[in-house]
C-alpha cells in the first residue's frame, strides 16, 4: 500500500467529484473527458517506470477500466483525482516490475524518475517548460532565456521558483503536486497551472480507443523512438554517464 503524504490532503476540485458521480452513473462521455485530460499523465509514469511502450499502453488501459468499473474506490476526501491515478499508475507499474524480479536498486531508481515527472508535470505551464529545457535538456539559463524566448532574468526567476517547488513536493511524499493558488513570496502570482492537456469533444477517446488506437495523445507525440519519453529517467542517465566519464 502506498504511504501516506504527510501534512493535511487538498480537497479534490469539483470537477473530479462530478465526475466520479457521473462515473458511478455509467455515463460514457465521463470516461472520455477522463481519458482526455488524464491519459498523457498515466502513460506517461507508467513509461517512466516500465520503460517499455506496450506495457504503457496496457497499463494505461487498466488504470482507465479500474476506474471506470470501480469509480467508488476514489475517495475525493482524500486528495485529487491525479494524485490517485498517479498513485495508482505507480504502484501497479512497480507490481508489474517485480514480478519481472527487478531489483530493488532499479525500482527506486524507476520510482524516483516517475515521481519527479509527475511533480514537474503539475508545475505551472511557465515553469514546467522552462525546467523541461534546462533541467531535463542540460542547458544554461542564457540557452534557456533564448530558446523560449524570454529574457535572462525571467528564466533564472522561473528555474529557482520551479526547483524550490519541486523540492517541496517531493518532500512532501508521494501523490504531493502543485496547487493552482501557489505564490512563494508573493513573486508568482501571474503564472497559473493548465489542468487539461487533452482538449477534443467528450468521449473522443474512448472513439479512438474501439477504433483501434492503443496510446493516448501525448505532448510528445512527434518523438521517435520505443519508449515513452520520460525525461527525468533520461537526466538521471546522463549525470550517471556523465560522473562515469569523469571518473576516468
């Protein structure tokens, strides 16, 4: 079972519980708009951690009929829908590892990656993207100021609030994220979170899905490659590979 986050639970928003109750009604286009706004999210920890894309896409489907069957197991008293699914996505992820007989050293390492993508993924827009490009890609704040566009001093300001919230999350445990109403110092304030990354007509994707489609529409779905992207594992990698070489 996973552990508990410390500290009180937000509420959920009243979207999640009208959606469990339109759930709990069997009404398909529920399941849609959930698909739509969550499955990048699930597909994506679930690539992080069994960096494998069929399994994702396997599992992505589980945590949806899960839900869909049950819609009583989530408990909007207890925290969000994301948090959740994302706790549900990791601990069936991390089952499915050991029954594969991984390590324990490789779980941890898969559980980390997985975690710190999801708190990156609950960061506000602004800041989310400008960690993806310094923190994930390796580059400075001048490349990062040019690369999005923005002046040097908007990015040092977006990397140092980005990493203080995403240090606070994870201390904070697992299914921690960021709030849309956080303003550190009062220097935040103009940025807001997205929740939905998804967008399309209700139940579109569920259409897609008796249609023959196996993945959720991601942010990178123009990558090539076997595996969903999950550029926290990828980090990780590289200061792996990096301090090796530098040992030598």
């Amino acid at each position: 079972m996973a552990a508990a986050a410390s500290g009180p639970r937000r509420a959920a928003p009243e979207w999640d519980e009208q959606i469990r109750w339109r759930l709990a009604r069997g009404e398909e286009t529920a399941l849609g708009e959930l698909y739509d706004r969550f499955a990048p999210l699930v597909h994506g920890l679930a690539g992080c951690i069994l960096d494998d894309r069929k399994a994702a896409q396997q599992l992505t489907r589980e945590v949806f009929a899960q839900l869909w069957e049950h819609p009583e197991s989530f408990d909007p008293a207890q925290g969000s829908l994301r948090s959740w699914l994302g706790a549900l996505t990791r601990r069936r992820a991390l089952d499915r590892l050991r029954l594969l007989h991984t390590d324990d050293h490789e779980l941890q390492e898969r559980a980390g990656a997985a975690r710190t993508q999801y708190v990156v993924e609950s960061l506000p827009d602004p800041l989310r993207e400008t960690l993806a490009v310094t923190y994930f890609d390796g580059r400075t704040y001048q490349e990062t100021a040019a690369r999005l566009g923005i002046s040097e001093q908007d990015a040092k300001q977006r990397i140092r609030l980005g990493l203080q919230l995403l240090a606070g999350a994870l201390g904070r445990g697992e299914g921690a994220e960021i709030g849309a109403d956080w303003s550190p110092d009062g220097d935040a304030a103009g940025y807001e979170r997205g929740d939905s990354r998804g967008g399309g007509a209700a139940g579109s994707a569920v259409a897609r899905e008796r249609a023959g489609r196996t993945e959720p529409a991601r942010p990178d779905a123009g990558r090539t490659g076997a595996d969903p992207a999950c550029p926290a594992r990828a980090h990780a990698e590289r200061r792996r590979t990096d301090a090796a070489g530098a040992s030598t």
